[in-house]
C-alpha cells in the first residue's frame, strides 16, 4: 500500500508581542499562507487522514486554518506535544507510531526539526533554493511512502515535491 506524508512547516510567527515561544501566535502573512496551503492541497484533493500539530499556537493556528481551507472538521487534528521541540528522529517515531489505517497523514511543526526530517528522508537530495531556506515558514513537503509507517525510512520515502506559499502567489487556489 502506498502511503503519504505531507510535512507543513507552520506560518510565519509575529514576534512583536511579548509572549514566550510556545505562544507566540501567527502574522496576518502566516495565516494567508496557511489558508493558501490548505487550499492548494484541497484544489488537488490531496486530504489528509489525519493532521498532526505541535500544539504551540502558531502551528495550531497553522493547521486549523489549513484545515478549515481544506473544508475539513477541526477534529481530524491531533496535537502532540512531541512535535514542538522535535528533531527529525522524534518526528520520525511520530510517524512510526501512526495507525495503519491511515493512509496520508499531515504533519504540522516547526524548524529545525521540519526540515532535518525532509533532508533525512530525502537523503539529502531535497532542492535547496538559492536563499537556502529548503522549509520557510509555511512550505509543505510531500513524501510517498512504500510500506507500512512502522517501517518509515529513507529508502521507503520518496520526495514528491516541496511546496513554498511564493510559489502560490500568482496561483488561483
């Protein structure tokens, strides 16, 4: 059975308030590209199963509103609290530990961790663009996987594509 894994970097964050890291909420930008982003994947139908969120508010945000863009019920999202300060292995056991029923999974996080986990799972052969930045906030890799997730690693992952909201600009979605 073929499997997929849809890895969204959550928005851009608005650092002008004075709150800690956990809380810190979207920028009107993060929430324009996570609306663009679920509406892209709903134009597409690519749905997930199930979506899976770092429960710090600007990912929660950023997968509720992705959600919402992709005319889903809100209670198709699991938070985690794992994925929060995730590096790629944590996230890579996230994954491990899905049901087999699922069949396309969206996970919701943030950096560094995010993209480790595509660079691990790509081999290192993502497209890195000129401004280096493989994941900026809100870009959304998707990965198909042969197998069962129990048994996720680079050699049952291939990168379909990474998707960056700049690139949705002049896109009707």
């Amino acid at each position: 059975m073929k499997r997929e894994l849809l890895i969204l970097r959550h928005g851009k964050s608005d650092w002008s308030r004075p709150v800690d890291d956990f809380h810190r909420p979207l920028k009107k930008r993060g929430r324009k590209n996570a609306r663009q982003m679920g509406a892209w994947l709903h134009a597409r139908g690519i749905i997930p199963d199930i979506v899976i969120s770092s429960p710090a508010v600007r990912a929660s945000e950023t997968a509720r509103i992705a959600v919402e863009a992709m005319r889903l019920s809100k209670r198709r999202i699991a938070s985690d609290p794992a994925i929060y300060d995730a590096g790629w292995k944590e996230l890579l056991q996230i994954v491990h530990c899905l049901p087999k029923s699922v069949g396309r999974v969206l996970l919701v996080g943030h950096n560094t961790g995010i993209e480790d986990f595509v660079l691990f799972l790509s081999a290192g052969n993502a497209p890195v663009p000129a401004d280096g930045k493989l994941m900026p906030t809100a870009a959304l890799a998707r990965f198909e996987v042969s197998g069962s997730w129990m048994k996720l690693c680079r050699k049952r992952a291939e990168l379909l594509e990474i998707v960056r909201p700049r690139l949705l600009a002049g896109e009707n979605v």
